[in-house]
C-alpha cells in the first residue's frame, strides 16, 4: 500500500440500527448499513457487524476496525460491560475480540458511541481546529465526550463526559438510571417519554402521545408536536433547553471550554434553532466575559458521526506475529 | 551546586499577608512573612515581597521563584490582570518581571493562587499519587484547581478550574462577581457574611454579627457561631455544605476525577468534619456505582500550600545570555 492513506472502518453499533463506513484517510468512500438484530444475543449482533463490514467492499485493504457502542465499554480489552439499549446484552460481553475473530483477524478497537462521536465532530466536524471541545450527545439518553488539548479524556475509570448524569435539579425527576435530578432525565427521549405519558395518565392529553399510538414516541414525534405548539411538547422542550444550558454552563466554565458540539437524534431533528436556544440558555449563566468566547454549535456529521470517528479511533495493529490465531491483540 | 536538589522560592500573595518558603527538592528549607501592604499600590507590594524572599536567607542558590497571587493572572507573561483582594491593584501589573527587577534577575513565575495550591496538594499533600485530582479552596471566595492526568489543566483562557463561579442555584444569590446562584455566593466566606448580615438587618439576630462587630467576619466567627449552633450560622454552613456537594458531584461526574482536595481558610478552620459533610454530601448525588472510588479529602497543606505550590510551580530559566539588563525572562 506504500504511501496510500491507510483505509480504517468504523462501525456505528445502535440500538436499531448497525451503520458502517469506510475511510481513506478522512475521505468516506464506502457506507453500509443493516438492522440491529433484536434475537440472537451478542454472537448474532457480531455477525451483522461482521457482514456490514464486508458490505463495504473495501476487503483486505481495511488495516484496522473501529466500533463505537453505547453502554460500559471497557476500552483497552473491547468488553461491552453493559448495553441496555441492545437486546439480549445482559452479561459482559469481549465484543472487540469477537468481531476480530469474524474479520479473520483484523485489529478491532471497541469505544463509547459519544466518544467516538465527539472525535468526529473534532477531527473531520463542526469542531475542526478546537483544542478543546465537549460533545453533547442528545437521543434516547444524553451522552457526551471531552476532547482536552486535542485528546479524548476517559477519566480514571473511562467515564469521563457523562453529562447526562450531572445533577441538574437536586431531588428532581427520576433518570433512567436510577437518580434523581439527572440532565438526561429532562432533556433525554425516554425520560421526556416517561413525562409526556405521565401528564397523560393525569389527564392532560398531548399530541406527543396521540401521534405515537403505533409507534415509538420518536424525535420526529417530538419536532412535530413542538411544530403544532402543544402545550406539554412545548413544556418538555423549555425544560430541555434550560437544563442543557445549565449543565453547559457549568462543564464549559469548569474546564473553560469555549466549545460546544451539541447532537444526537433529538438535536439533529430539532434543529439548529434547539441549539441557538441552548447556547442562549448557557450564555446566560456563565461568568462574566465568557459570553464572549462560548460557542455552543449543532454536530455537523448527523447519524455518520458515530462510523466516522469509530474509523477514526481504529487504531492499527503492527504485526507483532501471524494472527494465526485469530484474535485480536487490540492496540491500547 | 552540581547535585544538590535546586532551590525553588514560593511566595503566597494574600489580601493580609505575604508567606514565602525556601524549597529544596520538597524539602521546606525557610519561612518567612509579613503584612501585606495596604497603601502604595502594586510597588509596595513588590517591595515587600522582595523583602519576603530575602528574609529567607537562602541568598543566590535559589534558581527560581514561584508567586501564587490572586485574582486573574496571565501565567505567560505574569501579569496580574486584576487581583480585587489587594488594595489599590486596578490596572494589570506585571508582577513577575517586577519581582524579577526587584531580585536582581531571578526567574519569577507568577500563577494563580489556587492553581498553586492545587499543585502543592497534588505533589507534596493530600493528593500524592492521584493522577486526576481537584482541588476547591474555601476562603473569602471559592477558588479551585485542574490537575487532569498529572498535568495542571489551565484551559483555553486560563480560567479553568473557576467552580466558584458555576450556578449551583439558577436565580439564587447574587455572587460578587454579578452573576446570580453561582457556588461562591453560597460558601464563600464574603458571600456567607452578605446573607448573615442582611438577615440582622431584617432583625433575625445571630453570633456572627455579635461576634464580629469590632473585627472581620473571619472563619474562627464562624467556627465559633457554629460551635455555639447559632441558628444562622447553622443554616449557612448547611447550604455550603449543600451547594459544594452538588458543584463537586457535577465536576467530577463530569471529569471521572476520583479526588477532591478541600481546603482554603474556611474549611480549615471548620475541620475535617466539615469536609467529612462535603463528602457526604457529594457522594449522595454522583451516579450509580462512583460513590465507592470518589474522596474529598481535607488540604494537608493548610496556609503553607500556597507558597509551597508557588515554589514548586517556579520554572528555572535556562541561561540564554546575561541578565545585565534586569529584565525577567519568564521561561513559559
């Protein structure tokens, strides 16, 4: 290959959905896609993977692999502790060496879906030339990733960025995981979800629930009901707005971080006006003078940020032996 | 001097006194103190500080001086942009080549006062050994300290680390830098003396106001008023414990750092209890799972970590010619 961009795949693993590219150098000459499966466990999710992969038809060339994955990943084994968005992931599971051995040996290095989504938005996104960026990831949960002087931060135990998790409201609304007054339990789907059918159960019809009688109570199920200007989406979306903000405020003033990416499905279907309200919202709370210099800004890479910056964060393995074993020695 | 471990110079710049030490490795050599000047602006004060150091009597061996100060400090240029503690200090002053003109040459480094501090607790003090720690300190304000991966994270304008200035109450108490909720109104020392002081005016009497009518409102009232379990002292105390609990579970939440240096003069004097309440406090709000590997430990320094971290963040200039001009050349 002598002198020719490496080609580096990157695997977007969701929870409906499994998204993979190609990348030469930072150009994507390739882009498959396939359902997540919803039976079979890890072992069949890992022969979807395997088969996307080989979709792309870029074949040997791929020097390395990268997935990103939601859930605990463990970063230097490839083991997805836990992944409550896929069906059947109950146990750890050695999800790196697993999709290695399926690739005949390829190097496969195994990341959180919002770190890998904040190294797109930095390297090849709407955060190009930042040194120092926060991703803020907001779907069916809110995620995030932290590029400090130009390098992902895991933290001491791999956490770091977990915004979704900061305090937002002490002793307010219950999060999915259990906490109280969690950011994601206000501006997260499911948790805007779980509030939207209360206010029902209550008696105070919305067209969230009435546009999503057959099915998921969708991003677009909140864009259009924000659209129609009913009352609870429009309440859902305020407190969304105003909590993201403040929890910007807080991360941004904290590392000073003049930075903001902010996407994820919610985000990107609301638009670039949701994200003005939040950078407005932020605004408003930070120091003095740090208006100035604080830029909150929609993703730019939309729903390939995750493949692109799993194929980013691929890291490529220099034969040490013949892989004649075929597992993968993940690069740490 | 061959061998022998350098000697470093720390001097802790403070609204009412100027504390040095002479540090030879981590070996604390000589102190020395005096008031700091309260007329003749940023020059007495560089005079004094030149005396400070010369009083250590460790002469022409030591190769470098470290000035913790307060207020906002450019660290590559040392200039101490504005510092509102210390009397008369309106225009930005270059303190490091300053102090450098005033000491016949010498390498003067000048950083923030509590980045020093955080640095002296990180190498020499309750943090040895942590990679990720940070450090709050209590005083007159909050100030706190990044140390990120064994680095001393400064940030894309200097600022970072400024938890005093994050909202732990949206609409909440004015702070004295403007804005409003933000932690330093509810557990510094000045804010806690506003609210004790308007609630005498609003005729609800309390020890603090009785303590302190011919001296300051200084951490010993408070110690002393809360000893006493003054009603308002006690409620003041509860809502900095409080607000410092959910401005550390959000910070290292966000960062996965898994310690916390509490220090400055308010916590000292309130003592490890009321670290202890911090702790617990912060614990009760991190996620899932953190509560087993976060500590906030109390600063082991106490008043000495300001000068010992200036001394220890004191870079020694390399010789590049002579110095006949006087002139700092403040290695960055």
């Amino acid at each position: 290959m002598g002198d020719l961009p490496i080609v580096r795949i990157g695997v977007d693993l969701g929870g409906t959905k499994i998204f993979t590219v190609a990348l030469k150098g930072t150009e994507v000459v390739a882009e498959a896609k396939s359902k997540t499966p919803v039976q079979g466990g890890p072992l069949a999710v890992v022969d979807a993977m395997a088969a996307t992969v080989r979709a792309l038809g870029v074949g040997s060339e791929a020097e390395a692999v990268g997935v990103g994955a939601p859930g605990v990943i463990d970063f230097r084994s490839g083991v997805v502790h836990s992944a409550p968005n896929l069906t059947g992931w109950v146990e750890p599971f050695r999800l790196g060496p697993a999709l290695s051995e399926a690739l005949g040996g390829t190097s496969v290095t195994v990341d959180n879906d919002v770190n890998v989504g904040t190294v797109a938005e930095h390297q090849m996104g709407a955060a190009v030339g930042s040194r120092d960026v926060l991703g803020v990831f907001v779907g069916t949960g809110v995620g995030g990733g932290l590029i400090l002087n130009n390098r992902l931060r895991r933290g001491a135990s791999g956490y770091a960025g977990e915004i979704g998790h900061v305090v937002v409201r002490p002793g307010g609304r219950r999060c999915g995981c259990g906490g109280r007054g969690h950011l994601e339990a206000y501006a997260g789907r499911a948790g805007m979800e779980r509030r939207a059918r209360q206010h029902e159960a209550r008696g105070r019809d919305t067209l969230l629930v009435e546009l999503s009688r057959t099915r998921r109570m969708t991003s677009s199920v909140f864009a259009r009901a924000l659209e129609a200007r009913d009352p609870i989406a429009v309440a859902l979306v305020d407190r969304a707005v105003e909590t993201l903000g403040l929890a910007l405020s807080m991360a941004t003033t904290l590392m000073d971080i003049p930075m903001v990416v902010l996407g994820g499905g919610l985000a990107d279907r609301l638009g670039p006006s949701f994200v003005a309200r939040v950078e407005e919202a932020a605004l408003a709370l930070v120091p003095n003078g740090r208006a100035d210099t604080l830029r909150v800004v929609p993703a730019a890479l939309s729903d390939r940020g995750g493949a692109i910056g799993a194929a980013l964060s691929a890291r490529v393995r220099r034969p040490r032996s013949s892989a004649a074993d075929g597992r993968a020695r993940v690069t740490t």
